[in-house]
C-alpha cells in the first residue's frame, strides 16, 4: 500500500490526539481560565505555544529523523543515551505513566467515598484495572490505531464535548486576571504549557506514529514523514479546540471559584453544579479514557526503546509488562516520592527538548553543525539546572545574582535568550571558520536510513 485511506489517516490522527490528551491536559487548561479570567484568550494563544505547537513540531521532527534517540544523537552519542533515557523515565515510570493511572483516581473517585471505605483498597482495585486494560492493549501494538483512534479517543472527544455544552448553559461569573496572569498573562501562558508535558512525549509519541504508518504499508520514508505530519497538524487542531473549550469553562466560573487550587477541583465542582453526581460519573469517565490513552502511548514508546537500549535482550513485551508493573507499583505506594525528583528533571529536560525541536525542523533549511547542536544543548540544560538547585534545593550559588539578570528568568526562561546567542555565535562560527562542519550532520532521510 503506498496511500492511506480517508478513514486510516483520521483514526491515525485521532489516536495522536488521544496519545497527547491526559492527566494533565485536562488539568491545566481549566486553571489557566480560572487564573487569567477576562485575559484568558491572550494566555490560552501563548499556553498554545508550548502545549500545541511544540508537540505537533516534536512529532514531525521525530518521526523525519527516525526516533529521539537518533535527533539527540546529533549532540553527541552519550548525551543522546543519557537524555533520551531521562525523558523515557520521567515521563514512563517515572512521573507520567504512575501519575496518568492515579490522577483519575484521586481527583474523580477518592473524594467522594464514604468514610467507612478504605481510599488504599479502592486505589489498588482500580489502577489493577486500569493498568490491566493498558497492557491488554500495549499487547498488540496492530491494534493501536484501531483501538485507540477508532473506538476510545472518539468516546473521549464525545463526552468532552458534552460536558462543554453543558456547563456553557451555566450563569458565567468572570473574574479579572490575577497572580502571575494578570502581570505577564502571554509569559505565563507559555510557562503554564510545560505543565502538559506534551513537547516531551511528542519525542516519543513521533515514532509510534511513524511505525503505526508503517504498520498500514507505507514503506517510502517520505509518505511515513507526510502523514505523520499531517497528522500532527490534524491532532494539534484538535488539542487546542479542547484546550479553549476547558479554559473557556475557567473563566465563565473563575469569580465563583476564585482560589481553586487545580482544574480538576474546577471541573468536579462545576460537574457537580450542573449534573450532580451524574455529572461526577461522567468527569470520572473522561479522566480514566483521556489518562488510559496516554498511558498506551508511553507504554508502548518506553518499551520499545528499552528493547532496543538493551539488545534486544528482553522482548518487547516483556519490557511493556515490566514498565506496566513498576507503574502500577508507583500508582498506589511511590508517587509523592518520585514527583519530588521528576518534576525539578522536566524542568532541567523541557527546554533543552524545546531547542532540539527547533532545531530538528530546521535543520534543512539551517545546517547546523555538531558545534551548533552541542554548545545549544549544553546551555539550555546547564542554566535550567542552576534554576532547579537554586529553586528546588534552596542552593545559593555563586551565579544567583547573574542569573537574575537574565531577560525571563523570574519566569523560568532565563535559559532562553543565553541559548539563541550561543546558538546563533556557534552557527556564524561553523559557517565562517569552519565549513566542513555542517557536513557531519546527516540529512533527516539519511538518520532515517541509519537508524
């Protein structure tokens, strides 16, 4: 086959879609509306930035290099290993795959259990379920496409949709912008997308596509690299017409729930408001789909690099029930744990991700360099890790005073404008002193082929 059909190509851009949209998806969104109120639409163009347009950028970038590890490879061959393998734990077993089977749980289930249940054992019951029916699924990855994009997603985006038409019919209450939101609403809209995730697993979740085109019988490098574009595009589409739906039920409460600590407090209150506890059902339904979709995706993707890091030596099922198992685990007794520690690492991973990105989809028109792609990663990890010591540890280094005076730094972006003049010093370097350089950097069709 050398074209997908109408129907394949949706339900390939669908399960995109459906591997993108979890916990935190639904999460953030809802708050961004409740906090920026009447300066929601300016916040919710640059929360777009970070959580629509570089994971549908990542996509395309991953799957035209053929997978993370080879994009990160143009760093260096131990920064793509150490790297690649930080994103595959932070956002696996780590963080995102634990916090996908709990979340649903603990913001839709737990607070409504009557004191004489026991919250642990109901825990346990449901993410057994729910890690159940995600590695019933990962079993057979054929079955992606199918499953996902043809039957979950579309149930997802159905009830997502209804609870919209609802809630709109609800008296609206906006509020001012307040907080961080009402000094720099489009510097914090930007910020708020980390949140999702989604630039980050779009390094992952580029290759499942890709391998999923493939799975339909596309063999030609350059149709797998076109549909897996058109559908980013398709699916980013997608993203931001829920993500303006869910800020857009923010902000119509935000006076009324002014001070809510998360958007999933607003959701269920809002739910509860309109439908009752019907409407407490139905959230609970639209966070177990929207965190179980997510979870096949980083099971698969996680799984699948593991097999390869190690030689094959364990098959990839065996990998997909061990990262399935060790979730599982961390769902109900590591969590707290290990947000201590993974989330200060997505916040020293997600900008160097952001440059890679970047770079990747311009790497045809640009021709960076080995110096280009090593002196670009290196400060945009090196001044998040100072933030994260100095924020998280509390370690008053010696560049504190330094690092203020960075443009963005009270933002977390201090990182940004340090990399882009390092950057663009290393591409004038490369272009005027060293030629030659640009040459050992392979074109996209030819890391596709090496890897």
């Amino acid at each position: 086959m050398s074209k997908l059909s109408r129907s394949q190509f949706l339900q390939l851009s669908v399960m995109l879609f459906g591997l993108f949209f979890g916990a935190g998806n639904l999460i953030f969104p809802p708050l961004l509306g409740n906090q920026a109120g009447s300066a929601m639409f300016l916040a919710l163009l640059s929360f777009a930035v970070t959580a629509v347009i570089f994971p549908v950028l990542g996509t395309i970038a991953v799957g035209k290099t053929g997978g993370l590890s080879v994009l990160a490879r143009r760093v260096g061959p131990l920064f793509s290993i150490v790297f690649t393998t930080a994103i595959y734990l932070s956002i696996g077993p780590g963080l995102g795959i634990p916090r996908a089977g709990s979340v649903p749980f603990e913001m839709a289930i737990a607070p409504y259990l009557s004191n004489d249940v026991s919250p642990t054992l109901v825990r346990l019951v449901y993410t057994f379920v729910f890690f159940s029916t995600a590695l019933w699924i990962c079993f057979k990855p054929n079955q992606l496409v199918k499953r996902i994009g043809k039957y979950l997603t579309p149930v997802l985006l159905v009830l997502i949709v209804a609870m919209f038409a609802r809630l709109m019919m609800l008296p609206k209450s906006v509020a001012p912008a307040v907080g961080n939101y009402a000094k720099a609403p489009v510097v914090q809209g930007f910020v708020a997308g980390y949140g999702t995730m989604d630039a980050i697993a779009a390094l992952n979740f580029g290759f499942v596509i890709s391998m999923a085109v493939r799975r339909f019988g596309i063999k030609e490098d350059h149709r797998v690299t076109q549909y897996t574009k058109q559908a980013g595009i398709i699916a980013g589409l997608m993203l931001f017409l829920v993500y303006a739906m869910l800020s857009m039920i923010g902000m119509i409460s935000s006076e009324t729930l002014a001070g809510a600590k998360n958007g999933a407090v607003i959701l269920s209150h809002s739910m509860q408001s309109a439908l009752g506890d019907f409407g407490l059902v139905l959230l609970a339904s639209i966070f177990t789909l929207a965190c179980l979709t997510t979870c096949v995706g980083l099971i698969t993707s996680g799984a699948e690099y593991f097999h390869h890091l190690f030689h094959e030596k364990l098959s990839d099922r065996t990998w997909v029930i061990v990262w399935t198992g060790c979730s599982f685990l961390t769902a109900n007794f590591g969590l707290n744990t290990l947000l201590a520690y993974s989330v200060p690492l997505l916040t020293v991973i997600y900008p160097v991700s952001l440059v890679l990105i970047v770079m990747g989809m311009t790497q045809e028109r640009l021709h960076f360099g080995t110096l280009s792609y090593r002196a670009a990663a290196f400060v945009s990890v090196l001044f998040p890790l100072f933030d994260m010591l100095r924020t998280t540890f509390s370690l008053q280094l010696l560049l504190k005073s330094l690092y203020a005076m960075l443009p963005l730094s009270e933002n977390g972006l201090g990182w940004m404008v340090p990399t882009l003049v390092v950057l663009l010093v290393a591409r004038l370097v490369e272009k005027f002193l060293l030629p030659t350089e640009k040459s050992q950097i392979a074109t996209p069709l030819t890391d596709n082929v090496q890897a």
